[in-house]
C-alpha cells in the first residue's frame, strides 16, 4: 500500500520535477541469467551512516546523512526522479530487469525483534537489486526507512494515523522515506512460521519506494488529484499504482530465488500463494487496489517474467487493472 494522500500530492504539485534530456544508459540483459556486467549499469552512492533504535513498543532503522548546503540557483548533481508513469525512464529498454543477487536473510520469527531483523535483511537485498536497475536507468538511488512498531493504532506517521488512514495493511510514506511493517498488521495468524508472504509483502511496499525514487509517485499523485482521488479515474490509477508494486515484487522474488542465497524455492513457492488479496476483501469497499484475480496475476507475471516493462501498467487496458 502506498500512502501517497492529497497534502503530499499537493507538495508534489509545487515542486515538480520537469523531465530529463538526453539519453539513458542501456542495462544488459538483466533477466534470471546469473550474469550481469559490471559496466553496463552505475550506481549512485553517499556517505550513509545506519542507525537502529528500539523501544518495547516500536524498532525503527533509519537512514542519517551529514548535512550539506546547496545553493538554490544550482541544482543537485547526480540523477533525478522524472515526473512520469507510463513513459518513465524505468521502463525505457524491454532489457531492463532485476539482478539475479544472493539474498542473506535473518532467521524470520513472529516475535518483533526477530521479524525487524528479517525485514532489514530483506531490505539489503532489495537494495542491492534495486541500486543496479535505478542507476542502470539514470535514476535516483536511497535505502527506505523501516518502521516495525507493535502496533499503529494509538500512533501517528507523516502520512496520516495508522489507525485511521492506512486500513490494517503495512504501507510505504514517501513523506519520510519508510516502509511500515506493524506487527499486528501482517497478518501471523495466518502465515504463521512461513517467511515468504512476508517478504513478498516487503518487497511490495519497497515497489512504492522505487515508483518514488523514479518519479512515478509524483506524476501519479497530480493525475489523481486532477482527477479526483475518489472518482472512477482516480480509482483506477490506484489499482495501476499498487499492481505495478505488485509485480514488482514478484520480479524481486523470482530474481532472488534463483540467486543461491537464502530466498530458496519453498519461499518462493509460499509467496506465489500468498497473494490472493485486494479489493474483493476490502472493508471500505473501495476498489483502489486491484481485484484477487488481477493482485495474484501481476505478481506472478513480475516473478515469471522479471522485466520492468512487463510490470509497466499504467500502459495496460482497464480490463487488466480492474
């Protein structure tokens, strides 16, 4: 779930990013081959320091920077997120996809400590795929956030009240870069001691991080503002947003569970069951994230197909993102 809300989009409106010239960088064959050149792709990198707090109640990882002063006349150096969806730099080659790179996951357990220890590691190696594909497309590279509270029903986030704004699913806030995993909202009951639907479950959110990181978000949030959040437009570039997360998360557990590391084939396998969700049990019944049918297939056309612009819905018929 992306948490993109009508006072982000309005910033978004203020500070739009005008598209960028020129040509992109051609990335191989990035498909489930195990190799990948080296200098087909470049990375953007920062001097970054990691820190984890914890608490009884939440465990936080968040990302410090040293502060750096830039004058307004002059425009940051490095590559920039272009305002776009459909015709984003992200889906500029039919080559672009995930690097097949060995994922090293903590042990999952349903206690807090344990799963926060597993979604950092899931993010490392969502990190390390993702880098390569964002440079590879002269996009923007930064690690997420992660939140990993008990619960969100009595706490507030830049994006709104868990309680109120997010439903009873983990999300992404752009506003401050972090992927949400509330422990209670991940559903244990259900998954049990099985990690691969909560990977998947990560590597969807993470899917918001990179449509915010490539400028997707942005060019989104105008349409459906113009639009209206809550009319029939609107709704439906909802559903292409969260399907696109969808099948982004797919590729990533298809590229890893070819890699040799900890992503085996019974995770993989436990994902690619785990995704009947969306709209048919939505309690507000609103359809703004896809049917059962339509959640299930984009994730499993991501995994079987690992490629950015098979994942590309915003080209896509209405029937395909209903």
């Amino acid at each position: 779930m992306a948490i993109i809300g009508i006072v982000a989009v309005v910033g978004g409106l203020v500070a739009a990013v005008a598209l960028i010239g020129g040509s992109t960088r051609h990335v191989a064959d990035a498909g489930y081959s195990s190799t990948y050149p080296s200098d087909t792709y470049e990375t953007t990198s920062a001097d970054e320091t990691t820190e984890t707090t914890s608490s009884t109640e939440e465990t936080t990882t968040s990302r410090t920077t040293e502060g750096t002063t830039t004058r307004t006349s002059e425009q940051p150096s490095g590559p920039r997120s272009v305002a776009a969806t459909g015709n984003n730099p992200l889906f500029a080659s039919p080559d672009y996809g995930l690097q097949n790179v060995p994922c090293s996951l903590s042990r999952w357990a349903t206690d807090q400590n344990s799963a926060t220890r597993f979604f950092q590691s899931g993010i490392a190696c969502l990190d390390a795929m993702w880098s390569r594909m964002l440079g590879g497309a002269d996009l923007p590279f930064r690690s997420p956030n992660l939140s990993v509270p008990r619960s969100l029903s009595e706490s507030s986030t830049p994006c709104g009240s868990g309680g109120t704004t997010t439903g009873v699913t983990p999300f992404y806030c752009p506003t401050n870069d972090t992927i949400y995993m509330p422990m209670d909202r991940i559903e244990i009951d259900v998954w049990g001691n099985h990690p691969g639907p909560y990977l998947s479950i990560l590597a969807h959110e993470y899917g918001h991080h990179v449509q915010n990181l490539a400028g997707i978000s942005e060019a989104y949030g105008n349409q459906r503002y113009d639009a209206g959040a809550d009319s029939a437009v609107g709704l439906e570039l909802s559903r292409r947003m969260e399907l696109e997360a969808q099948c982004f998360s797919g590729m990533f557990l298809g590229s890893a569970s070819v890699s040799g590391g900890s992503v085996d084939k019974n995770i993989y396998n436990e994902a690619w069951n785990a995704q009947d969700r969306g709209d048919d049990y939505a309690r507000n019944g609103k359809r703004d994230h896809g049917s059962a049918k339509h959640n299930i297939a984009w994730w499993q056309h991501g995994a079987t197909k690992n490629r950015n612009q098979q994942c590309n819905t915003w080209l896509s018929d209405s029937a395909d993102v209903s």
